[in-house]
C-alpha cells in the first residue's frame, strides 16, 4: 500500500473513531441493536471470560506461592495475585479474549456486510451505517467489557484463593484481608478505566476494518485478521501509557 | 435527469474509468453491457454517489451531488432504488422485515400499516407465500424479487437500478424476471420508471432495455438495438456474439 493509500485510511480510522462519539448523541438511536450487541458481546462471552480468568488466576496464584515461597513471603501472595490481576492482568487478559471473539466477530459481520453490498442498501435508504452499525457496537463494548473485566477480575481472585488456601495451604482469611487492603480507589479506579478505553479502542478498530473490506473472501480474511492483531497491539500498547499516565495521575513514583 | 460528467476514477494503478460521460432521463430503459470486472457496477454506485470519483461530477436533476447535504443526499437517493446482484438482503432479518426495513426507519406507519403494506407489495411480486422466510432459504430468483419488493415499499422510484438482474438464474427464472422488470417500469404514472441495467447477457439486456451502452474504460458504444446489431465495432460485435446479430438483424 502507497503512503497515500495509508494516509487515506488513517483518515478514515479517525473518522469512524470520531463518529462513533459524536453521533452517538444525536438522533435516530439505535436501542434494539445496542441491546442485541450488549447480549452477543456480553451475554455471550460470559462463561469464556470466567474460564480464561479463573485459569489465569490459578495459574497466577502457584506461580506466585512458589515464587514468594522461596523468599518466606508466601502469605502476600493474596496482595500479588489482588494488584496483578486487578491493575494489569485482568483488564489486559479480558481485553485480548474479548477481542478474539466479539472483535472479530465485528469485522467478519460487517466485512460481510460490505461485500454483499448491504451497507450500500443501508445509504441508498438513507441509513448512516455509522449509527446503526458502528455505534451500537462501540456502546455495547464499552459497556460490556468493564462489566465483564469486573467478573473476571472477581473470578480470577477466587482462582487465586483456592490455589493459595488448598494447594499451597495458606490461610484463606489472611488472603483475603490482603484483597480487602488493595480495594482502594487507586487500584478499583486503574482497573476500571482501561476497559473503557480498551472496549472503545477495539470496538473502533474492528469496525473500521469491517467496513473498510475489499477484495471478496480473502478480503474477509484479511480485515478480520487485521481487526485482531491490530486490537490487540492497540490494547498491550495503550495499557503501558496508561498505566503511565495513571501512575502520574495517583503520584506514585517508578 | 442523472449526468455523469467527465468522471475518472481509479483503484491505486488500476484505472477503472477516464474521462467518462453519461447522461440519462429518469424515463430511459438502459442496459449497460461490458465483461466481468470492467466497471459496471462501479457505475452504478457512482450515480449514487456510494462511490466517489477521482475527479468529474455527478449531477441528478442539475445539482452536484457532492455539494449536497446529508438530507439532501437522501432525499435525491430516493428517486432510485438499487438491487444488487443476488439482492443484497439483510440476512438477520426475514423477507417481511427486509421489505419493511426503510418503512420502519422513515415513516411513523404502525405495525398494522406495514403489514398491510409489505403483503400489497408481496403480492403483487408474487412471495406472499414467502414473507416469513429467511434471505437463506429463497431461491436466487426470489432474493431478487425481494430485493425489488424492497426498493419498492416506500413508494415508487423514478428509476431502478438493476445489477446483473438475471446472473446466476436458470432461463426460465431469467425470463420471469426480465418480465417483472418490464411491468414494473410501466407502472410508475404519470411517467414510466426508467431502469439502467448493468448486466453481460445480452439476450436478457434486449427484453428491457431499449438503449445499450458498452462500457470499456469508457463508454465505446451508445445507441438502439439497430444500431447495437450494426455496429463496426469488432470488439462489441464479439461480446454481442455474430449469431445473436444476425438473428437481431433479421428480426428487425
């Protein structure tokens, strides 16, 4: 692709990016699509999202006791596995599965929709595919994600618990004094923020790359594969700034 | 009346057209012939401006269309109505819903005027029996009539645009269409609803069209069925094929 070309579609990425926020408040609004969004991207994610983040939080939790066994500090594994997963693993984790399944589930639907010439009907009967399209699957994701970021992270812990309670035999209580300690406004609001952005980012990404599919079946493959790789760089990427800007906004020294 | 003047557009180094002229009234029965990929249906969408050319303009009733606003964007749209090959149908939704679609998004009919009004034109079109299918178990043939049921709903266009309306479907399906194409255009008073119709088959372009046009990386041939079955144009005279001329010929 030409720099012109890429120039051109940066255009466009802006563009959908920009859309998706400012025509969100105006009307016609598409509830019955953002309500079925919601229901695929959240509803149906659900039981994924508890196995990926009970699994992480297991995983996480031996890893840690037999870390910190060696160092005589096994009892703080409950306020590594808390920050960990809270802060950066959960969001992160949550962020990457979601994707996999609802970002490129958007690409592929609307890249279809693209080639079958339906987004075209959309315009010719004076339908804006930015509002019916994009829109409601940027609320439901930004709206889906931190809930489902919430479960997981709620998950994950209890993964945790079990790990460090019957398999490395610490004391349940004392883990979950070490949670209670780190559910400060800091740590709920670190862990809270990046869904958002994270559900907003990937939501425009695989958008712009449905509706941006060309070039038939391969085409499909090619924007759908995009939509992944490119939401999952954006999110890893984006999670270094913001735990950046988050650390400087709680004035916490590195 | 639709104006396309002076229009290039091109796809990185692949140049689809340069320098193309067109103009039709909304009354004209067209058919635009040309092989598989040559643009043909590019043209389609550029009189809708749903694609955007290089450079040139593309005028409906005078006005530029990309000087239009939104609105009036839309409410030029609604003087045509487009049905892509295989029908383009949204394939969440059923054929009452997919017929329905541009009633629910602009008009405040309820639920019983869009029912009365989707099975007037489901009758007509002959898919009554089929309002409660998914696009997925319809026929090729059918998708179509949908399609045209759909382009229909909110009322009548002043011209159709029909992409490759009879690929993909057998003679007999073919010829019931072509028929359906041409007792829908007469039925648009005070004037007849014009059509441009991109298709390669010539045989079918004959039964609707009265003007054809043959469409390379401009427009090489403009003209009527005579003029079409005389042409000097070798290259024209071998995608109508010399058999077809000459039956033509004789025809006429």
């Amino acid at each position: 692709m030409d720099l012109k070309a890429q120039v051109a579609s940066l255009q466009e990425f802006y563009l959908v990016c920009v859309s998706a926020i400012t025509k969100a408040f105006k009307k016609p609004y598409y509830t019955k699509e953002t309500i079925e969004q919601m229901d695929y991207a959240g509803v149906g994610s659900f039981f994924i999202v508890v196995f990926v983040s009970l699994f992480i939080g297991m995983a996480l939790s031996l890893q840690l006791s037999a870390e910190l066994s060696s160092l005589g500090l096994k009892m703080y594994t409950g306020r590594v596995v808390g920050l960990a997963i809270i802060k950066e693993i959960g969001p992160v984790a949550i962020a990457i599965s979601f994707t996999g399944r609802v970002g490129a589930g958007i690409a592929s639907e609307l890249g279809s929709m693209k080639l079958g010439h339906q987004i075209d009907i959309l315009r010719v009967h004076g339908v804006d595919p930015i509002k019916k399209l994009v829109i409601p699957r940027v609320i439901s994701a930004i709206v889906m994600l931190p809930i489902l970021t919430l479960i997981g992270d709620a998950v994950s812990i209890i993964g945790g618990y079990y790990i460090a309670a019957f398999v490395s035999h610490q004391s349940g209580s004392f883990y979950w004094s070490q949670i209670k300690d780190i559910m400060n406004f800091e740590t709920v609001t670190t862990g809270m923020v990046k869904p958002f952005i994270f559900g907003y980012l990937l939501a425009c990404i695989s958008c712009y790359a449905g509706l941006s599919t060309k070039g038939g079946a391969i085409g499909l493959r090619r924007s759908t594969t995009r939509a992944v790789v490119f939401s999952t760089i954006t999110i890893i990427v984006m999670d270094f700034l913001l735990t950046k800007v988050l650390l400087y906004a709680f004035g916490k020294e590195v | 009346m639709i104006e396309l003047q002076d229009i290039r557009l091109a796809y990185g180094k692949n140049v689809v057209f340069d320098g193309l002229n067109f103009a039709a009234e909304f009354h004209e029965k067209i058919a635009i012939l040309g092989g598989s990929g040559i643009g043909k249906t590019t043209l389609l969408k550029l009189m809708l401006g749903l694609a955007v050319p290089d450079s040139g303009r593309v005028l409906i009733d005078g006005e530029d269309i990309s000087e239009m606003s939104p609105e009036r964007l839309r409410l030029a749209r609604m003087k045509f109505s487009i049905v892509f090959q295989e029908g383009a149908l949204f394939d969440s939704m059923n054929v009452k819903e997919n017929i329905a679609f541009s009633l629910r998004e602009y008009t405040d009919f309820s639920e019983e005027a869009i029912d009365k009004r989707v099975r007037e034109i489901a009758g007509r079109l002959g898919i009554e029996h089929a309002i409660y299918l998914m696009p997925e178990e319809l026929s090729g043939g059918m998708q179509r009539r949908v399609a045209i049921a759909r382009s229909f709903a909110t009322g009548k266009p002043k011209m159709m645009l029909y992409d490759e309306p009879t690929t993909g479907l057998d003679p007999l399906t073919a010829a019931n269409i072509c028929t359906l194409i041409n007792e829908l255009s007469m039925d648009g008073p005070p004037d007849k609803i014009g059509l441009v119709a991109v298709t390669h088959k010539v045989t079918d372009a004959v039964k609707i069209a009265d003007r054809f046009i043959y469409l390379t990386n401009n427009i090489t041939f403009d003209g009527n069925i005579r003029e079409m079955t005389n042409t000097s144009d070798t290259e024209l005279r071998e995608f109508i094929g010399e058999l077809f001329s000459r039956v033509c010929s004789k025809d006429i």
